[in-house]
C-alpha cells in the first residue's frame, strides 16, 4: 500500500543546542512531542556550510560535524510539526519534498 508522504530534512552541527539542550536531544524531544513515528538522527563524516567546512579528517578534529535530521509522515502530520519545530530551530536549514510511504 502506498500514501502520500513528505520527507523533511533539517541540518545541524553537533555542537548546537536548541533550548539549552544538545540538539539532537531536543529535537527528538520536540519530534515526539509533534506526534511524528519515523525520526532519524545521522552524524555526517563531513559537510560545508556557512561556517566553511567541517571535517572528521585527523587533521581537524571538529566538534562541528553535520548531523542530519530526517522525518517522514504524513503531510498534514510534516505541516503541524513544523509550526511547532520552527520557532526553536534558531535559524538552522529545514527542506521538505514530496515522498511515497510504502507500507510492507
């Protein structure tokens, strides 16, 4: 069975906090609090942004590697989590696009 679904993608360094708390912590908190099910966290081996690049190189040893936020549901369901994501997420990038959830 398939059903519309939208996808949405939200960055952030593993050193943000969203209300005082590590960022990965407080958004999984909000995420459950929105009434999402399929919430992902992934820590990335690098990324650019407008902080330049970030790196797991032996070199750089930064503290401000990419994690990746992702959320699938349903888009009624993306549309209210959003208005109660936003206001915490500090300015950080958020995308969404269409998607089919396919259940098994």
């Amino acid at each position: 069975m398939r059903e519309a679904g939208t996808f949405l993608r939200i960055y952030f360094s593993e050193s943000d906090q969203i209300d005082g708390k590590p960022a990965t912590e407080a958004i999984i908190d909000l995420c459950r609090e929105a009434g999402l099910h399929a919430v992902s966290v992934m820590r990335c081996i690098e990324g650019m942004g407008r902080h330049g690049v970030h790196t797991t190189s032996f070199l750089s040893m930064s503290n401000h590697l990419p994690l990746l936020v992702e959320i699938v549901d349903t888009p009624e369901r993306i549309e209210q989590a959003i208005i109660k994501i936003r206001p915490h997420l500090n300015g950080q990038l958020a995308v969404t696009w269409p998607t089919q959830i396919l259940h098994t």
